[in-house]
C-alpha cells in the first residue's frame, strides 16, 4: 500500500459525494424552474382578470352615473372617448 492510497480513497469518496450532491441541486433546480414558470403563467392569468375587473368596474361606474344623471353629455363622451382609447392601446398590446 502506498502512502497516498488513503488520501485517493479520500478524494474518490469526496467527488462521488460532490457528484451526488451536483445531480441533486440540478433536481431541484429544474423543480424551481417549473415552478418559476407555473407561477409566472398564473400571475400573467391573474393580472389579466384584474385588469378585466377593472375594465368592468369602469364600465359599471359609467353606467351608473349616465343613470344618476350627475354628469353632462359632454362630460360623459370625454369618459367614453377615454375608455375607448384605453381599450385601443390594450387591443395593441395584446396584438404584439
């Protein structure tokens, strides 16, 4: 037996340790990935039924005050023109 047969036995056993470890941080890696991914996809789908809701709601407090009668026809058209063109710069996002 050489005198460096123990520290060999040593590094082997150290880089099958290390390779181990690699193989299991490269897992969870690709986990962390997928998640990464499946939570983007969601925050993409929530921020779009926020903005809907949004749009929603703007619509629903026009209507009210058309019928509350609170606002002049020409205060109303600005609104609508407003929201129109609100909807045209979204119809333009979403055709990128």
């Amino acid at each position: 037996m050489t005198p460096d047969t123990p520290h060999i036995a040593r590094l082997v056993d150290n880089v099958s340790r290390l390779l181990s470890e690699l193989k299991t941080l490269r897992e969870e890696i690709d986990q962390l990935r997928e998640e990464n991914e499946k939570l983007k996809k969601e925050l993409e789908s929530k921020t779009s039924d926020l903005k809907d809701f949004q749009n929603k709601n703007k619509l629903t407090n026009i209507v009210g005050s058309i019928n509350s009668g609170e606002n002049d026809a020409e205060e109303l058209r600005s609104r609508i023109d407003e929201n129109i063109q609100e909807l045209e710069e979204c119809i333009a996002l979403l055709s990128k």
